[in-house]
C-alpha cells in the first residue's frame, strides 16, 4: 500500500545502477499507476517495452492499456480522451498477441472499445445540436430578415411621396 515510497525506490534503483532495467521500470510504473501517477505509470512502463522477456513484454502491455485508459477518462477534451482509449486498446491487442489466452486484455480490451464508441455517439449527438442550434439561428435571422420594413418597398415611402405628404400637411395647416 506504500506506492509513492515503491516507485521512489525503484527510480532510486534506476538511478543508482544507471541502466535500464525492463523489471525495475516495470515494477516502478506498477507502482507508479497504483499511487495514480499515470503519466509516470505510463513513462516507466513504456521503458520496461525493452524486456526481452515475452512475460513481462506482455504484462507491461497489459498495464500500460490499464493506465492509456485511465490517462484517457482523466482527459477533459473528447479528442484527449479517445486518443489516449485508442492507445489502451492498442496496448491491450499487443498483450493479446503474446498471450491470447488473457482473458484480462481481452475483457478491457472490448471495454475499452465500448467506451470509444459512446464517446462517438456522444460526439455525433453534439455535432447534430450544434447543426441544429445553426439551423435555428439561420431560421431565426432569415425570418428577421424577412420581417424588416422596406424589404418588400411597401414600408418605404419615395422622396416624392414623403415631398407629397409634407405638402398636404401643410395644407391641411394653413386651411
């Protein structure tokens, strides 16, 4: 339960030793993404991707769609969000071909599919009101439009006619 001291001591681990080891990266970005720091998960774990150990290439996969995914519903943007799905699913289909039988990949892997298309449907949902809140303006401006005095000529008097009506108020004055 003491994640934020794992992960300092697997980086001090790092540091000390000045290589790369693949278990170390990968049991810091373990650590990291339990403590919920998924930019360090993410970072350490895609340094593990080097193990020449297929086990642990395939578990660092697993883990690195766990932690794409939960960068993704921290994401306030949509396209943030389906970017990092789109890389959960990825590293969720990486883990399946070194090991098909993951039961674990292939359920989140189909979760993760399912929540890139509600987001899309939601995306298109927000599009067609958008469509519809221009159509409603444009409807709206088009009927202001239509409504203007002196769009039709009926509204607006020509100077001789106004020169006219001056005249006759004049008239009706003097009278």
């Amino acid at each position: 339960g003491k994640y934020e001291a794992s992960q300092l001591e697997y980086e001090r681990s790092l540091n000390r030793k000045k290589a790369e080891d693949p278990r170390l990266h990968f049991n810091a970005g373990a650590a990291a993404f339990q403590g919920r720091d998924y930019d360090a998960a993410a970072q350490h774990l895609n340094s593990a991707l080097i193990a020449q150990d297929v086990p642990l290439q395939q578990r660092t996969y697993y883990n690195l769609g766990n932690t794409h995914y939960r960068l993704g519903e921290d994401a306030k943007e949509p396209d943030k969000k389906k970017s990092r799905w789109e890389q959960a699913a990825k590293s969720y289909e990486s883990a399946l071909k070194l090991d098909a039988r993951d039961d674990d990949a292939k359920f989140n892997l189909e979760f993760v599919r399912q929540k890139l298309e509600e987001l899309k449907q939601q995306q298109q949902q927000k599009d067609d009101k958008k469509d519809d809140k221009k159509d409603d303006k444009k409807d709206q401006q088009d009927q202001k439009d239509q409504s203007k005095p002196g769009d039709d000529g009926k509204d607006q008097k020509s100077d001789e006619q106004k020169k006219k009506d001056e005249q006759q108020k004049d008239q009706q004055r003097q009278d």
